[in-house]
C-alpha cells in the first residue's frame, strides 16, 4: 500500500565492502496512480535481486504532504532518491529501464 513514509525492507547482516551498507530510497508519487504503482514494484524487484534484506523504501505521497515536493526539490513524480549510502542520487521515471537504473542507482557499472 502506498501511504505516507510508509516503510518496506528488512536488514540482516551483509558481506563486507561497499555493498554491505543499507540503503535507504525515498519514492515520490502523487496518490496511488498506476504509474507510481508501477514504480514501486519496479524499484521493489531491483532491490530484493540486488540488495536482499539491506534496504528500505520509503513511499511519500505528495497529493497528502504537497510541500514536502518544494521542501525535496521534487520537480517531477514519480522520484526516486537514494539517500543512503551517499553520495545522493535522484532518478525521475518509472524505473522500468532496469539497465540504466543499476548505473544510475550506482549498483552496476555503466558499460
């Protein structure tokens, strides 16, 4: 369900290096519109083959907290931040390019 900061993943201890930190992603929609819907599941699906049991993905609903767009520098839904490990990265989109998120989301080299 899509509600305000609502809060999905778990942590369990993760083998040493980069990798071993727990990310933490911040979703940006507007309501539970298909497209937000979508790229949640699309960000869902990266992190549970890439990042098993060391993320979080917090859902903020701008249509409930409008101000948080100006406050985030939200310019367009949905959003996706990476807040944690820095450095901060944004991705605008549906997530559906999987390809370019894993480079955008620094989870895989660019080719």
């Amino acid at each position: 369900m899509l509600t305000l900061a609502s809060t999905i993943g778990t942590r369990r201890p993760a083998p040493s290096g980069r990798r071993d930190h727990h990310w933490l992603f911040q979703l940006y929609v507007v309501g539970r519109s298909p497209r937000g819907l979508t790229t949640f599941g699309n960000l869902k699906r990266i992190c549970e083959v890439h990042l098993p049991g060391r993320y979080t993905i917090e859902v903020i609903d701008l249509h409930t907290n409008p101000g948080l767009a100006a406050e985030n520098r939200i310019i367009a839904v949905p959003t996706l931040i990476r807040r944690s490990p820095e450095p901060v990265r944004r991705i605008i989109g549906d997530l559906s390019n999987t390809a370019k998120v894993l480079v955008g989301l620094d989870l895989k080299e660019a080719a």
